[in-house]
C-alpha cells in the first residue's frame, strides 16, 4: 500500500475523526498508567522520550557497549537543540528514578552505565504507536495494526527510523505558535488531546468549532494539571483570537477557531506520517508483505 504523505492525511475527509480517535487513546493511555505522563509532560520532554527509546533500542548484541547512555543521550540532546545538557542529565535521572529505564546487566566495562527501557515504558511507547497505526488504517483501510500486534518487532524497528523522522523534522520540533504555548508546558499536550476528543462535528470551511462546555477546574481536577499553568495556557490563546468561550468568564461552549485546528491538525499529520514510514521501513527490514503491501 502506497505511503500516505502529510499531505495526503491531513486533506482526508476522515483526519478529524481520526484525530478525535487517537486524542482518545492517548488519554486513555494517561489515565490507565498517569506515570506515563512524564515521558511527554512538555514537548521539550516528549522531544527527549523519542531520543532516548531510539538510542535504547538500537542496542545490539555483538555490541555491548551500544545503546542508551548518558554520553549519547547528551550528546543527542544538545545535537537537536531540544534542551541543556543538565536538563538531558537530570531527565534521564528522573526517567531511572521512575522505573522507565533500567541498567543493562553485565556490560563488560564498568565504567560505562548503559541503559535499556523497563516494560512500563516499552509497553506504554507500543501502546502509543499501535494506537497511530489504528488511525492510518482507518484512513486508507490497511492493515498495519494488526500487523504490528502479530509482529513484536515492527515496533522496536520502527521507532528508532520514525524518532529520527520527527525530532529531525522542524515542523514537528518547531510546533507553531498558536499551539506551541501549549505544548511546551507541563501537560498542556494532554490538554490539547481532551480538547480535541469533544469535537463531535468539525466543519472545515467553518469559522469555529465547538468543544462544548469546558471549564479549568475540570480539566485542573482530571489531569492534575495547576489552574494557574491552565489560565496562562488558555490566556494567552484567547488573547491571539484563537478560541473562545460562548459567554464570558470562561462559561458555556469553548469555541475553537479554524486556525487554530488546522495548526494542531498540521503539525500532527507529520508525525502520523513519521509513523507510517517508519512502519514501512521496519516492514522492508523484517522482509514482512502484508496483503495490502502485496497489492500495491
């Protein structure tokens, strides 16, 4: 099956409900393990989450010394920009600290710490790209889901090819302003998501869409996210006329406006693109054919 472009994902008639789809995933993944939440708090963090399972999972055997550590993780960092090198230091500390990466047992230099993923993490980062692949095939009626599930190996191929994609990718690292000051705080990606999951019916060519009632104190008490960190989010998007509430003091339906969509809609249709790519590559390496890629 031909590879769908950004283009191609973000022009579908389905991309809003696929949206919607994957919007309700990813909280469903918060809620089920709310640890997980640390590895993309920010965008900054999300950023550095990829770098570190690519390194990770690019270990080989006949290398012991390959993989995660601290050198290449800094390195990597400081390489994209995405950080300081005390911030990557101290996130991969907090990632040892909370049980998502592990020591590699027996590494013959002792000198060298080398880092491997735990299953929480693994688990949670397979969720995240399983639930993508349900999306694409919803778009183009493929197959890849059940593909990847049957295959364990497509994943640990795959996100390695679709990291290197989508931090390199200025679209994706750079995300726009309009949702850029979301993005770059403490959960406001979450935040996004629960947004994003109430929108029933998304006209295109309309000026506004509606959310329906949203107030801070709910999303403050269901993400454990501060009303001060809310009220700066969404003031600020306010204040540059990219949403609104119906009545004032924030009461009744929270309308979104088309620009502020179509960003959001933009900047995803790259990673989803990412994805499907690094898919297929890991397809091509594993010399798997599915009937779809076998009719193309």
């Amino acid at each position: 099956m031909p590879l769908m472009t950004r283009a191609d994902i973000v022009a579908h008639p389905l991309y809003p409900a696929i949206e919607k789809q994957i919007a309700r995933h990813l909280i469903g993944i918060h809620m089920r393990t709310p640890r997980m939440s640390r590895l993309k708090a920010s965008h900054r963090k999300w950023l550095m989450t990829q770098s570190v399972f690519a390194l990770a999972l690019r270990r080989t055997q006949d290398d012991p010394l390959s993989g995660l550590t601290a050198t290449r993780f800094v390195e990597t960092v400081m390489r994209l920009g995405a950080a300081s090198r005390n911030t990557a230091t101290g996130y991969l500390a907090e990632l040892v600290a909370y049980k998502f990466l592990r020591d590699v047992p027996d590494v013959p230099d002792k000198r060298v710490r080398v880092l491997e993923p735990t299953e929480l993490s693994l688990n949670g980062l397979r969720s995240w790209f399983n639930g993508h692949l349900a999306c694409l095939d919803r778009l183009d009626g493929g197959n890849r889901e059940m593909t990847s599930l049957a295959e364990d190996r497509i994943f640990l191929i795959a996100q390695p090819v679709g990291a290197d994609i989508m931090v390199g990718d200025p679209m994706w690292r750079d995300p726009p302003d309009s949702i850029g000051h979301f993005l770059w705080s403490d959960l406001g990606g979450i935040i996004l998501h629960d947004l994003f999951s109430r929108l029933d019916i998304v006209d295109r060519a309309a000026p506004t869409s509606s959310c329906g009632p949203v107030t801070l104190v709910e999303l403050s008490e269901t993400y454990q996210v501060s009303t001060t960190n809310l009220k700066r989010m969404f003031k600020k998007a306010e204040t540059d006329g990219l949403l609104s509430w119906e009545q004032q003091r924030r009461r009744g339906d929270l309308l979104l406006t088309s620009r502020f969509i179509e960003d959001y809609f933009t900047w995803q249709s790259a990673k989803f693109a990412a994805i499907d790519l690094s898919y297929q590559r890991a397809l091509d390496e594993l010399g798997i054919q599915t009937e779809n890629s076998a009719a193309a």
